[in-house]
C-alpha cells in the first residue's frame, strides 16, 4: 500500500488504490522560478522568484472514467460529508446506471477520456489521496505550467489556437485533455490552459508567495485557488498567472469549469 502524504486531510478514511507510479506523471525539478507577473492585475504582482522542491505531476487531468472508478470505491460523499462530486448536475458526465444486479457509476458515452467536471475540492482531494497522491500547490501548478523563462503559456508567446488549448467553446463543450499535445508545458505536461481549470492545494493570499504562512493547507477556511482556464473562457483570460479562488461554499460544489490533476512529492524514480 502506498504510503499517504502526512499533509493530506482525513487519510484515515480513504483507501489508497495502489502504489504511486511513474506513469502519466512528469517530475519537475527542484529550483527558482519567475511566479506572477507585473503588467497584470493586482493579485498576480509583483512578479518573484519562488523556490520550489522536486515535484511529480499528472501529464493530464483526471478524466471521467477515472473519477467514476473513484465514486464506486468510495462513494459520492467526503468523510465531512461533503459532496464528491454533483451528481444531479445538468452537465455532470458520470451517472448511477444498472450494471449486472447493482447500479454503478459510469461515465457517460464519448465522455470516458474528457476531464472530469463537477468535482468538488473535496472530491479532487479524495480522489489524489485516493491514489497516493495529493493536489498541487498553486506555485507548482504556475512552475510546471511555466518553466524558468517566465512564458505566459505553456507552450511559450505564441496567442492561443485551437490546436494548442480548448476555449472559446461553450459551456460545457469540453474535450479530450490529451489531443493536443503542441500545447504542452517545458516538463511535458499537457492540458494546462484551456478545458477545464484547475483546483489546487493553495489558499487564496497576496503574493510575494511563500510556502510557510499558512497558505498550502486550504480545508475549507478561507478562499482556495483555482488555476488555469477553462473551455468557455474567451482567449484573453489565458494564461499561466491567472488567479482565481472560492469560498468554502464554492469549493464545497461541483463546477462546469472545473477539473483537476493530482501531485506528489515521492521520488518515482526516472520518467
């Protein structure tokens, strides 16, 4: 059995289904990055440098077929008894259907391998820490989505196309997150702008970023920060500093914008 990162919440109640692997996941090296930006907004300034430690992320988001195999091991409610995942929602794509002599829950047709949505944060932690793993931090997410050479994509200065990012779609016409591989990030991640964004581990408070008040430790207090850009954003809200955060009750419920990769710090070993 994997071992559970100690910072996760109520590890306790969670099975871990198997051993963290290296598959699907890329190792972003320890050292400084550029974070934020100083022609932008209030809360992206100033633009800084912040250290970051040897981290492993997910090449792509968790897709439906993944949170479904989640919700039939552990169900639809977290041990706060929070929502996992909003079921009833017009365009949740996992669905209880008759399986055999049980109901299961599946994803919906043609929808299997799309990012999942109407997560809740609560569902996203459980379904990382289900699998040994955690969410990112939001300066991990900004560092893998960057690199070093403070780009404001992740596949460099070129404007957002549609075969670099899903957007501009509307609502809820999302897509595979692995179909575009142009749009990668320096460490090969991919899917980083557009589709969905993302939830992270992090927080909401002003930079300069530090990792020691308090800020990587959202439970449900404070504003928790969601990263990335999502199908129906338009073009000119994307990219790799764009901050933006909810409430508890924002992170308690599910999102048509929102979806999720998990993180860890174990050493996987090489690619």
């Amino acid at each position: 059995m994997a071992r559970v990162t100690g910072a996760l919440l109520g590890a306790a109640a969670l099975a871990v289904a198997s051993v963290a692997s290296a598959d699907g996941i890329m190792l972003v090296q320890a050292g400084a990055f550029w974070m934020g930006r100083d022609d932008g907004p209030p809360e992206e300034a100033p633009m800084h440098r912040v250290y970051v430690r040897d981290f492993w992320i997910e090449r792509h988001k968790v897709t439906n077929a993944e949170f479904a195999e989640f919700l039939n091991a552990m169900g639809p409610r977290s041990a706060e008894d929070e929502r996992r995942y909003d079921w009833d929602d017009a365009d949740a794509r996992i669905h209880l259907r008759p399986v055999s002599t049980r109901e299961k829950w599946t994803a919906d047709a043609g929808f299997e391998r799309h990012p999942a949505v109407e997560v809740s944060w609560f569902g996203a932690r459980d379904y990382c820490q289900w699998k040994g793993r955690r969410l990112p931090t939001e300066a991990e997410w900004e560092k893998a989505a960057r690199g070093e050479d403070r780009r404001p994509y992740p596949w460099g200065s070129r404007a957002p196309a549609p075969e670099l990012a899903v957007f501009a779609r509307p609502g809820n016409a999302t897509d595979r997150g692995d179909a575009r591989p142009g749009g990668r990030s320096p460490v090969g991640v991919e899917d980083l702008l557009g589709n969905l964004r993302e939830w992270t581990a992090t927080i909401l408070r002003p930079y300069p970023y530090r990792h020691d008040d308090g800020r990587e430790g959202f439970a449900g207090t404070g504003r928790v920060v969601v990263r990335g850009a999502a199908h129906d954003d338009p073009p000119e809200s994307l990219g790799v500093t764009v901050r933006r955060h909810y409430d508890r009750r924002g992170a308690a419920a599910g999102h048509h914008h929102v979806g999720f990769r998990c993180a860890t710090s174990e050493d996987l070993g090489g690619r």
